[in-house]
C-alpha cells in the first residue's frame, strides 16, 4: 500500500491570502443586503479594527468602546507562546489607551438596517445589547464563523457558532446536540458550555453557548487530571464490551471508509483498517464516549476545574482512550515541525498512554492506529486537503506510518 503525497492545486495559495479571502466572505455572511461593509454612507451598525492588518487578519474588533475592544482581544484566544502573549498584551495597551489609531489603521465600516444584521440578530434572540468580535481562523474545511459576544461593560458572556455549508452546519448542529446531552450526563471532572441560544438565521445554522472562564489564571495540569476527565466523558453514556469485528463502531467506520473510497487515500486507507482488524483478533476492547477534538486549545485547566470546548465531534460508542491518543498527537504536533515524527512517537508511547484507561496490553497500539484511520476518514471526509489545511494531505505524515505500522502488528 503505497500513500499518496500530491497536494491539490488549491494548497498553493498563501495562508493570508486565505484569510483576507474568508474575511470577505465572513463579512457579506455577516451583513448581507441591504447592509454595506464598504463604508458607504448609511446608518452605522459597527466598526471594526482588524487586527493586525487587512493583510493578515486575525480579529475584527468592535472600536466603538476601548473597554470592550481591549476586552475582545484579552479574552479571544490564550497565545501558545511568550512572544504571541506579549504581542497580544501590547495590542491590549494600545485599545485601552486610544493607541491604536496608530498601531491599527485598517478597518471596516458596516452599515444599514440593523435589524437585518448578525448583531440585530443575536441582540433579539438573547434579549441583550451586545457587541461581536470575529475571529478569522486558519483555512480548513470546517473553518467557520466564530464569535466572541461582549456586554457593554466588557464581560464575553457567550461564544457563537455559524454553520455556512454543508459540512459546518452539520458540526453546529451536531454541537448543539452535544452540549444538551452533555449539560444532564453529571460530568463532574471537567465543566462544559451551556446553550444559550440555537436555530437558523438567513440560512446559517446557529449556536450561542455560555463563555468559560479562560482568562482566569491557569494552573498546572497534572497527568492524573486530565485522565479523570477523560473518563468522566468516557462513561458519561455508558460502555459496551466486545471484539473490534464484531462491533457497531466497526460497522459504522466501515461506511465512512466506503464512502471515501473512490479516492486513492480513502482505497490505501480502507486496506490498511481491515487488515488492522483481522490482525485484533479476539482482543475484546470497551466502548465509550469521546470529546472528538480534545486538543490543548481546547481547554484550559484553572484551579478547580478544567474547563473543555469545542464539542462538534463528540461521539459514543469509540474504543477507550481514543481521547488520549488525540490529545498526545495534537500536542506533539504542536511543538514540532516534524508531524510525521509526532505521529510515530504517539505510537510508540501507546502502551503507557492507554493504561489508564483499561485497554488490554495487546490492544494498544491496535487502539493509536485505529484513532489513525478514524482522523484520517475524518480529514478526508471532509476534504481538509482542498480547502488548504496544513495537514490536509495525509500522505505527507499520518498514512506512511499508519500503514507500515498495521503491516509489522
């Protein structure tokens, strides 16, 4: 099985000519006509500093109020590094003191009915006045429209969600379902958003959920921690025992692997999933529940709790410690150059990382490469390489080790 490395032409554009792209398209979402984006004279709905430039947008902020502008950067995102977090606390300074009619010059003007706007929208289903901070994320194919609600005293009280396509409103969807089912499961280890508004909009799918307290100051977060949650989400829908063959999550991941199989990615990786089940054997594995994407951007542990977001692949019925498995791959990935390498160390640490969570000594490493073949479907069910993600192309990183390792198991 050999794994394909080509890259659609589609890769070839620049990352910040994606993002300027996708800020166009985000804004004629945003404020269809009647409304202008253009400046064009009319009554004002808002303005907007984008941050850094028009060149690389990041994050459009609200320039009406300094306390809800400094508030919209200060509480969007947690940099992952000194240098961002000391960059992001210098564009602080400079909304908090008027400073940024000199650090940030472009902006965008946004008028018409405001009743036919997002913000008209939102203020009405949430019975509050509000300002929206929106943040122009990295190309994927589930990139979205992301915004961050601020009250005029600059408290972020809600996170929202617009499913634009076929694929995104599905995800909205599915998060909605998610955070309902959620909300009722007595999670104890871990704090989850609530719903606080969800339906359609002009054709959009969309989801408001209460804002979790990141900006609190983080506390170290202990191995033992993070397994606990883990679990806590693990049996929150209870768990099933059996082989990998025989299983409803076999069958299903089967039909998404038919589906993709026309592709030269989808038929390597189609060989390689049932050879790694033939090769489990009688193995019995237990089913439970995952977060989907339990990523470290995806959470935040503060001192008593650890608070997780993002919860659009949520999912039950999945072997046990598929969480853990993502989680350490992302991390790895995260702080390295090399994803190919990262995926070869998250095997290789297999048999230590799942032992918290019950998976027979001879099941763990059919566990990692069975995560592999699900994120793999996922990627190219929904076509991460032609929207232009990073990773998109699998054969670059994730299926040359995924398909070596099932064939020496």
């Amino acid at each position: 099985m050999s794994p394909v490395r080509t890259a659609p032409a589609e890769l070839t554009a620049k990352d910040a000519e994606l993002r300027t792209r996708y800020l166009t398209e985000v804004l004629d979402l945003l404020y269809p006509p009647p409304c202008r984006t253009d400046g064009s004279p009319g009554t004002p709905i808002a303005e907007y500093l984008v941050v850094p430039d028009a060149r690389r947008p990041r994050l459009l902020v609200p320039s009406g109020s300094r306390r809800v502008a400094a508030a919209a950067v200060r509480r969007y995102a947690e940099p992952q590094s000194r240098a961002a977090r000391l960059k992001r606390e210098a564009v602080v300074a400079a909304l908090r003191t008027g400073a940024s009619n000199v650090l940030l010059r472009d902006r965008v003007r946004v008028t018409g009915p405001f009743s036919q706007s997002i913000d008209g929208h939102l203020s009405e289903a949430l019975g509050r006045e509000l300002s929206i901070s929106v943040h122009i994320g990295p190309a994927r194919a589930n990139r979205k429209p992301v915004l961050q609600l601020i009250g005029p005293d600059g408290d972020t009280f809600g996170f929202g969600k617009l499913g634009t396509g076929p694929l995104t409103r599905q995800l909205v969807r599915a998060e909605t379902a998610a955070l309902a089912s959620l909300a009722g499961s007595g999670l104890t280890k871990l704090t989850v958003p609530r719903v606080l508004h969800s339906g359609q909009w002009r054709e959009l799918e969309v989801l408001v959920q209460s804002a979790l307290p990141v900006w609190l100051p983080r506390a170290p977060l202990s191995r033992r921690r993070l397994v606990a949650a883990m679990l806590d989400i693990a049996g929150c829908c209870g768990y099933r025992t059996g082989s990998l063959a025989g299983s409803t999550y076999w069958h299903e991941l089967r039909g998404r692997l038919a589906a993709v199989n026309d592709r030269a990615e989808g038929a390597g990786l189609a060989a390689a999933a049932e050879l790694l089940v033939r090769r489990a054997g009688d193995i019995v594995f237990r089913y439970g529940s995952w977060h989907g994407d339990w990523a470290p951007w995806n959470m935040a542990n503060i001192a008593d709790t650890l608070l997780v977001w993002d919860w659009e692949r949520f999912a039950s019925g999945v072997p046990l410690g598929f969480d853990a498995v993502h989680h350490e791959l992302q991390k790895r990935i995260q702080e390295t150059a090399d994803a190919k390498e990262a995926v070869e160390a998250t095997v290789r640490g297999a048999a230590e990382l799942l032992a918290p969570f019950g998976v027979p000594v001879d099941g763990r490493e059919v566990t990692a490469l069975l995560y592999l073949v699900d994120l793999a479907t996922r990627y190219l069910t929904d076509r991460q390489a032609e929207a232009g993600a990073r990773l998109g192309v699998l054969g670059t990183w994730l299926l040359p080790v995924l398909i070596r390792r099932v064939e020496e198991l």
